[in-house]
C-alpha cells in the first residue's frame, strides 16, 4: 500500500492548522494579546471564524479545480474559466440589489440565500457556456465560450452596479476577494456544501481516471459519461458557487492547487481531489494571515495576495518548463 498519499494528506492537514492557529493570534493590530479579558470575544467571534471560513473557501476551490481539470482533460481548467464566478457573481450582484441579502449579513439564512443563488447562477453560467461548445468534448471551443459568457456576464455585473450605485462598495470588496466578513453562518454553510461536493468527487474518481484514457475507452468499461458529468459539473459549481458567495474573487487557488498535488505525489483523482482540497485550504488560509500582516493596521484584500502568488507561481513553471 502506497502511504504517500496519507502522510501527504496528514502534512496539509497540520499545515492548516497552523494556519488557523496563526489567523487567531495575528491580526491587523498585530499578536494577539492573550492576557487582555476581552480579547477573548475577538478570537472566538471573529478571528476564528474567520481563519476556519478561510480555509473552508480554499478547500471547496482546491477540489472545484481538480473536478474542472478531470472531467474538462485540461490541467488550464479551473473553477473561474467556464462561466461560473461570472454566473455566481452577477447572482450575488442581483441579491444585492433586489432582495436584501447581503455578505455582512449574520443570520444563516441569509448566508444560505446567498449561496443558493450564487449556485443558481454558477450552473447558469456552465450551463450557457457548454450550449456555446455545444458540449465538452472540444476542449479549445469550450474555454472560448468560457470566455465569451464570462465577458457578458461581468458586463451585466457591471450594468447591475451601475444601475444600483448602493451595492459599488460591496461589489469592489466582492471583486477583490474579502475574508474579512467571514463568521461561523459562512463556516456552516461552506462545510455543508464542501462535504456534498466532496462525496461526488470521491464517487466520480474513478469514472475520471477511466475518463483521461477517452471518451471511448471510458464508455466501454461502462462509465455512464452524461450521468457523470451532471453530477460532477454539480458538484464543483456547488463549491464554487459557495466559495465565491461567501468570499468574492479569490484566484488562482482553484487552478494552483491540483498543480501542486500533481508535482508532489501523482495520484488518481480520488485522492486528487481530496488532497487538493486540503491544499487550496492551506494556501487560501497562508494568504489570508499575509494579506493581515502585510501593511497593518490595514489590510489587503485576499484575492490580491492569491493572484500576486499563483501569477509567480505560474511564471517559475512555465520558466522551468520552457528550459
């Protein structure tokens, strides 16, 4: 038996604890003070939430872009690249708008509203971007019509913002990547969804792996491919649509993350995408902490820090790839 995997698996998993235990001690204003009585109410209360909700929204894109990556066969895919953080943002925009809910909301209701519409327009999105390629099969043709619906849809985020001049602040926080509204409502909300999607993923790992030998070897060993992908495109927009509700933009965690797993241990995808979500968690979760620390007392949204980093991610290895 290979424990490669497991100890792997054990690493990130430490790798995020650390994480949360740093999000709770280090702050805008600095350490923590352990000793101040009322500190205690700002570590359970917001910090806290704040780090797990953190690590909760990089584990649902760590595994969203390793679902992408198998069942679209193309390692640029990724949870943005097909229409659906266009879909879900301009879902959140609408909410914004017309029906009151809102991030800074504490109730888990409105967190669960939020979410629910953000993954109404996440399949909105896939779904008009896979009617444009007229399926999954051409890879090319599919992330240009990624593209496309994404252009019309960030329009219409844009034309809603316009037109309801109130909802231009949020909407920037949204765009930039925002951790800081984070509270256990988003924490609740955010696990349900990831264990959902995480069970598909797992069920659909090896329909995957029959998958990378083609459609045709696929469907000979009995792989029912239309039920799968249903599910799985399902799946990832749930995690995405539940990411992007709680947190906004947040990028290249969803495309970094399988990357990642695949230069330490090459695995099936079952334990692909277990791992990276355990990778996109520990990732999202380290940029957070940075994003407090950086330039305190203020602090950096998320999504920039995330960018700053998979972009020089990216950089070193198609560097390393061109030599």
């Amino acid at each position: 038996m290979n424990l490669r995997p497991v100890w792997l698996l054990v690493a990130l998993l430490c790798l995020g604890i650390v994480g949360v235990l740093a999000g709770v001690l280090v702050g805008s204003t600095g350490w923590a003070d352990l000793r101040d009585d009322g500190m205690s109410v700002i570590l359970w209360e917001i910090r806290l939430p704040r780090s797990l909700g953190a690590w909760c929204a990089g584990a649902l894109l760590g595994m969203a872009g390793a679902m992408s990556q198998g069942l679209f066969r193309n390692p640029l895919a990724d949870p943005y690249l097909l229409g659906s953080a266009s879909g879900a943002q301009l879902a959140v925009a609408l909410a914004l708008a017309f029906t009151g809910l809102s991030p800074q909301a504490s109730s888990l209701a409105a967190h669960v509203g939020l979410t629910g519409l953000a993954f109404i327009g996440t399949m909105v999105g896939v779904g008009l971007t896979l009617m444009l390629a007229r399926g999954a099969e051409q890879t090319l043709r599919l992330l240009l019509a990624g593209v496309i619906v994404g252009v019309v849809l960030n329009a219409l985020t844009g034309l809603t913002a316009l037109w309801v001049p109130d909802i231009l602040r949020t909407m920037q926080a949204f765009l930039l990547g925002n951790t800081g509204l984070l509270g256990w409502s988003s924490v609740a909300v955010m696990a349900g969804c990831g264990l959902a999607a995480l069970v598909v993923g797992l069920l659909a790992g090896p329909a995957l792996d029959a998958l990378t030998l083609g459609e045709a070897t696929a469907s000979s060993l009995g792989i029912r491919l239309p039920l799968m992908r249903l599910l799985l495109i399902g799946a990832f927009a749930l995690a995405t649509g539940a990411a992007v509700a709680q947190t906004g933009i947040v990028a290249f965690v969803g495309l970094v993350s399988p990357h990642l797993v695949r230069l330490l241990c090459p695995l099936l995808h079952g334990w692909l995408i277990l791992l990276s979500a355990a990778t996109g968690g520990a990732l999202l979760l380290a940029a957070d902490v940075l994003a407090r620390a950086l330039i305190r007392p203020q602090e950096l949204p998320v999504g920039i820090v995330t960018a700053l980093l998979g972009g020089l991610y990216l950089l070193v290895l198609m560097h390393r790839r061109k030599q």
